[in-house]
C-alpha cells in the first residue's frame, strides 16, 4: 500500500496535470501578448483588469471549497453539505452580477475605463461562472473523481487557448488594441461556460431547500478563510491596481499611458516567476483534501513534517531554475521594451517560495478550526503590501511592489510558524529548512556575483555561465536527494 506522503504526491500531479498545462499553455499566450500588444502599456490594461478578477475570485467563492472538504468529514450525508454549501453562493454571485449591471458605468469611470464599461460586464461574467463552477470541482476532488476534474479543467484551458488564438491572430487589428482585450475577455468568458456545461449534471441535483443552521456553521468556519484568501490576494496582485492609480496624474500628459505601461512590464515579467505559482497550485489541489483526510491518522504531524522537507526542497529547486535561466526564459516575452523588468524576477520567485511554505503550515488552523488565524495572519501580510507600495510606489516603481511582495509573505510564513507551534505543534525539521533554503540561497548569489563580475546584465546570455548555473542546480538537487533518500526508496519498493 502506497504511504500517505507518496499518495499526496501522486495526488499532486494528478489534480494538479490541468493547472500545470494550464499555466504553461498560457506561457504561450506571453508571446502571442507581449507581440501583438506592441506597447506595453496596452498589455497593461489587461493585466489590470485580471487583477480585479483575481480578488473576485476570491471572495466570491465565499471560502466554500475548504468548508465542504471539512464539513464532510463530520456529516453522515455529503449531498446535504453539498447543497447547504452552493446556496450562499449562487446567491450571492447572482445579487453582484445584478449589481455590476446596474452600476458599471461609475465602476468603470472608477477603474480608469470610462470608456469601455463593457469591460467591467465581461469581468464580472467571468467570475461569477467560475464562482458558481468551483464547489462542484472540489465535489469531484472529494470524492476522487480524478480523470473528470483533469477532464472539465482541461477542456475549459483549451478552449480559452484556441479562441485567444483564433481572434487574435485572425481576427484582431493592432490599430485597435481595446478590440484585443475584448477578444481575450470573450474567451475568457466562453471558457469558463464550458465548465458550468461540464459540471451540469452536479448543479441539477441541488435541492433548492436549505439548512440555514447547517449553512450558519459553514459560514462561520469559511468566513476567515475567505478573508484570509482576500488578504493574500492583496499581497499577490494589488500592486497591479496600485501602480496605475498611484503613478497617474491627471495634470501630466500621457501619464495614464505612462503607469499603465508599468503595469504591463512588470505583469509581463511577473509571469516568469509563474513555475513556482505553478507547483503550488497543482499543490494546493491536492493538499486540501489529503490534509483533512489525515485527521484519523495516528502519526498525521510525522507525515506534514516529512511533506514539508520534501516540498521546501521542491520549491527551491523551482526557484534556482527559472532564476538562474532567465536569460533563456525571456524569450517568452516576445517586445524588448518589457526587458527592463526582468530585476523583479528572483524577488518574486523567492517571496512565493515563502508563500509556499506558509501554505503548507497552514494545516494547523484548518485542522484545528482555528481559521481566525489565518485571517489575522493574511490580514498583517495584506498591510505591509498596502503599506510599502504606497509609500514607496511613486519612487521606486514596480520594484516596490515586488520587495513588499516578498517582505508580505516572509512575514505570514514566520507567523504561521510560530502561532502553529503554540496551538498546533507539528515537529518540522528546521535544520532542514534552513539547509535547503539557505543552499538556495547560496546558489543564486554565487551565482549573480559571477555574473556582475562578467559584467553580464540579467537579460543577456552566456553559455559557460548557464552551464556552471545548471550544474549548481544539479549539485543541488544530488544534496536533497542525499538527505530525502529514505523517501525514494519507499518510493521505489512501492513500485
């Protein structure tokens, strides 16, 4: 029989096969992007207008997902919890579809659209679809639905694929960039129906009766995980929204063109940094469901310290390879004036090293019903984000964002960390973090002071330095395999 950290990590790959695909189809779309959205500043309004979609979609969901995963463990019936789950949130997202109509155009004059109030309809279209669509994808994580989950996410990422080629490379003028942003957002839009389609059969057995206590609890427990999600949203694409509104100035000519171009430079290279993003959201698919499936487990906090050894090292490594290559990966930007940007990247990888490990910790206040601390952890992340990108915003640009970025979640990694050893002590090997983390960290400094000393800017290339950057990055992964080689031994006798 497979051991439970084997089981997750299979897990990890299974769930997380559409999300992978998924971002890297999308690395795809960088190019298409960054090309036929000449000017930066072009790739900025779109960039924009997905952030405000990012914090939708964290709220309106209403932290229902990690509710359900709980709460059937303890009720006898999965439908009832189920139903009770999906009825605040159809509710909801239908009140703020209705809203949206009524009050797009003040919405859009707020967001800097006048213009193209369409904009804001398409947005909130999108999110309510998926809102509505993401609790019967966790029913079918739940109940181990695997090749279905891999089957509808799939089929909706290709569909957003394929039309974001067809109307941009058949159907778009460069003369018209908005026309671009509307085609990406009508793909959007279609694809995320293909999920509804998909998942039809699970929303027509809801029972239109509801629990209302059943529902009070749910909502008692979902609520500050919901606003934990919307605190770290904050930290993951409020910079977006505040360099554009920080650095215009309505008395400067061009100045919008000017900040939204900031956005779109530093989104651009943001998406470097996506192969980290990538693990932990194939991760995070998993990793919900596994955690709570442990609670009968006698020897549960042995198994998340171990999943914790192995996922730090995992992480790192991701972080080595996009950072020491990134004189290769720039290629997916296709427009050289995105390059000046490229600085921000090793931050970013970094901080969501440290996002990763704070997700990982977060197990005890799930488990514990402790969730009013991952509110307050996110919350005190969410205010150092606000707080250095609007001081330093207007001076430093999009390199602040990217430090307050980092700092927001070194901050939430340590306090869950040390919260969970007072409330929910878990033995973590902390030699071993530091071991791997600061190797890492080694690496790549080694790694820069080689490069400035060949006076080589991050954007150029030289074969011998790649070479010896990869082979660090070989050694790297030989040192963790020497100290996880218990791990894949079990491994291999499993197989």
């Amino acid at each position: 029989m497979a051991s439970p950290i084997s089981k997750l990590f299979g897990q990890t790959a299974l769930y997380g096969l559409p999300s992978i695909l998924g971002r890297l189809l999308n690395y795809l779309l960088v190019p298409l992007y960054t090309a036929v959205f000449a000017k930066p500043a072009d790739y900025g309004v779109l960039s924009d207008l997905y952030a405000y979609v990012a914090f939708l979609m964290v709220l309106l969901p209403l932290g229902m997902e990690t509710a359900y995963f709980r709460f059937i463990q303890e009720e006898k019936d999965p439908d009832i919890v189920f139903n009770n789950a999906l009825v605040p949130v159809v509710l909801v997202n239908s009140g703020v579809f209705i809203a949206l109509y009524f009050t797009n155009p003040w919405i859009a004059k707020w967001m800097l659209y006048k213009e193209h109030t369409e904009y804001v309809l398409l947005m909130g279209s999108i999110v309510c679809i998926d809102a509505i669509s993401a609790l019967p994808l966790a029913r079918l994580r739940a109940e181990n639905q695997s090749k279905r989950f891999v089957s509808v996410q799939m089929s909706s990422i290709l569909v957003n694929i394929v039309l974001n080629l067809l109307f941009l490379l058949v159907f778009f003028n460069p003369q018209r960039p908005e026309e671009g942003i509307l085609f990406v957002l009508i793909a959007n839009l279609l694809a995320s129906g293909v999920k509804v389609v998909r998942v039809y059969d699970i929303l027509a057995r809801v029972r239109l009766t509801a629990d209302w206590q059943l529902i009070r609890k749910i909502l008692l427990y979902a609520w500050p995980l919901m606003l934990a999600g919307f605190a770290g949203i904050i930290n993951e694409t409020l910079d977006r929204v505040l360099l554009k509104q920080l650095l215009y100035d309505p008395n400067i000519p061009n100045s919008l063109e000017q900040a939204t171009a900031q956005v779109g430079i530093y989104s651009a290279c943001y998406k470097l940094a996506m192969l980290v993003t990538i693990l932990l959201q194939a991760y995070r698919y998993a990793a919900e469901p596994f955690f709570f499936g442990q609670l009968k487990n006698q020897d549960r906090n042995a198994v998340f310290a171990r999943v914790m050894n192995i996922f730090i090292a995992a992480v790192c490594i991701a972080f080595l390879a996009v950072s020491i290559n990134i004189g290769l990966l720039k290629f997916f930007i296709r427009k050289e004036a995105y390059y000046v940007g490229l600085k921000v990247v090793p931050i970013l990888l970094f901080a969501n090293v440290c996002l990763g490990i704070y997700y990982n910790q977060s197990v005890w206040y799930k488990l514990s019903n402790k969730t009013k601390y991952g509110a307050y952890i996110a919350l005190f992340g969410a205010s150092i984000t606000v707080l250095i990108n609007v001081l330093f915003i207007p001076m430093y640009g999009y390199m602040a964002s990217a430090w307050a970025t980092l700092l927001a979640y070194l901050t939430q990694m340590v306090l869950s960390y040390y919260w969970g050893q007072k409330h929910y002590p878990i033995p973590y090997n902390t030699r071993k973090f530091f071991l791997y983390i600061g190797s890492a960290i080694g690496i790549y400094c080694l790694f820069s002071l080689v490069r400035t000393g060949l006076k080589l800017s991050l954007k150029e290339m030289n074969v011998g330095l790649l070479f010896m950057g990869n082979l660090l990055i070989a050694g790297y992964i030989y040192m963790v395999y020497r100290n996880e080689k218990a791990f894949f031994k079990v491994k291999r006798n499993q197989t």
